[in-house]
C-alpha cells in the first residue's frame, strides 16, 4: 500500500481514536436511561415510518453481506464484513424497536423485521443490490456507509432522544465501515489493470442507485426537529466519494439514475422493494416457526 492510499482513506476516520472493529459485540446499552415516549410535537405515525426505513435500509443490506459469508477469499475479510453486518444488525434492531414503540400497537423488532410483507419494508434499492463480485461489494459499501454516516451524524441532534442515540452509536460503526470499503475501492482501483477495470465497472452497476438517497423525503419533511433531508447530505458525501476516488485513479460514473419507481398505498419514505427474493429468505424460519425461541 502507498503513502498516499494510507493517507486516503485514514483521514476518513481520523475524528475517532477508537480502532475496534465489532462496535455491534459491545454490552453497554446505549438507550439506557433514555425516555422513550415519543416527543411533545412529533407526529407518532412518521416517526414509525422513518425509522421503519432507516431499520430496513439496514436489515437488508446485513442480511445481504451475511450471504457472502465463506464466500470471501480470506479469514481476515469474512471477519471484517461480519463485524459490519452484526453492526448493521444491531442498527436494525434498535430502529425497529424503536418504530414498534412510536406505533404503540405492540410490535415489537422481529415482528417487524419477520413478519411484514414484502411491499411493506421500505429499504432503498442500494440497500437490496446483490453484488456480483467483490468489486461491487466494496464500491456498494463505500457509498451506502458514506451515506449513511452523514445521514447519521445529522441525526445525533434529533429531537427524538431515542434516535438521536441510535445514530450517535450507529456514526462509530459506520465511520469503520466506510474506511474498510475506501481501503479496498482504493486498492482495487489503483491496482492492477484488471483490478482497475473491474472496479471501474463496479461502480457504473452501482452509480444509478445512488440519486435515490438524496431525494426529497416526504416523511422527513414531516418530522422537521427529528429528521434530515436527505438533499442536504449530498456535499458531503460528494467530497468523500470524490477523494476516493481520486486515490483509486477512478472516474465518477457517468450513469443516469435508475427512475424512481412509484410508491403503493402503504408507502413511506421510500419506494416498494423490487425483490421478494431477500425478503422471503429473511423471514423464512421465523415464519415457518412462528412460536419457536432461541
């Protein structure tokens, strides 16, 4: 690795001195102590809808790095997105839990997660992409965790205490995740020829499905002091993308975005899901046992 790789990619993280990877395998509660009544002046019914989103953005993209387990050429890389699934897991869980309190009809995390149907979780289509190689893999996650990690460092100052210390939590898992994937974008991209390519290639599959995450949210417009808008996000992960990139020796991709595609009746802040495919996967021990306990 060259100097300046190094330096790329760990300016990425430099704000935090903690260098442990699996932030999700800790034993202190994060919402200890926190009330978790919803706000005087928060609409409930959007409060539940975002979170539901931001939960399922990240139960589908764990559950999606999850399938590329034994799948990976090395122990050291199995391990590192492992970590960073159980990471997205436990971002999950706690934002469902969270939704399940605002909607105040007794459901609770894995109702949510197992048995909604499929036009019902609102993950972005990002979120959902099967990656075909390690290429997309590492070019996905670049993007989503930048994305993600501004999206979540606005969120630490919501109105709602209790998504304000899911996202506080959740920005030092996602600060990681987004130096693993800069690592290896840079790595692949300024590699070997083949290496080059592929990631070039990597990254037009992916690009199209990057306009969705910076456009207007009409749930988020509904919880002003809670939410983010999500044009507002779109500098920031700009710059960080453009440094990769430089570094990788790697052009934006000149990809037009994917149309949006139109939401049902029960739709939130983002569109339907495509697949079913993930979905049925996810949900299918649970509902084949519905009763059982671990």
């Amino acid at each position: 690795m060259t100097e300046d790789e190094f330096a790329a990619y760990q300016s990425l993280s430099e704000e935090t001195e903690d260098h442990r990877w699996a932030f999700g395998t800790g034993f202190t509660d994060p919402l200890e102590g926190i009330d978790a009544s919803v706000p005087d002046g928060v609409d409930a019914a959007a409060l539940t809808a975002y979170c539901l989103a931001l939960g399922d953005d990240a139960l589908i993209y764990s559950h999606r790095l999850q399938q590329w387990m034994t799948r990976l050429p090395e122990l050291e890389e199995e391990t590192a997105l492992a970590n960073i699934a159980l990471d997205l897991l436990g971002q999950a869980r706690m934002l469902l839990a969270r939704a399940g309190q605002a909607e105040g009809r007794g459901r609770g995390e894995d109702d949510l997660a197992f048995f909604r149907d499929e036009h019902e979780f609102r993950s972005v289509r990002l979120a959902e992409h099967t990656d075909a190689d390690f290429a997309q893999l590492a070019g996905r996650l670049l993007v989503f965790s930048a994305w993600r990690l501004a999206l979540f460092g606005r969120l630490a100052a919501s109105a709602d205490p209790v998504l304000a210390a899911i996202a506080a939590k959740g920005a030092n898992e996602l600060a990681y995740h987004r130096e693993y994937a800069a690592q290896w974008v840079i790595r692949l991209g300024d590699g070997t020829p083949l290496s080059h390519d592929r990631m070039a290639a990597a990254l037009g599959v992916i690009w199209p499905l990057t306009d969705e995450l910076f456009q207007s949210d009409p749930v988020a417009n509904r919880l002003p002091p809670v939410a983010a808008d999500p044009a507002e996000l779109r500098a920031e992960v700009d710059a960080v993308l453009d440094e990769v990139l430089a570094a990788a020796t790697l052009d934006r991709p000149d990809a037009a975005p994917l149309a949006r595609v139109a939401a049902g009746p029960a739709a939130t802040a983002c569109t339907p899901r495509r697949s079913a495919t993930c979905s049925a996967e996810l949900q299918s021990v649970a509902r084949a046992h519905p009763d059982a306990t671990w």
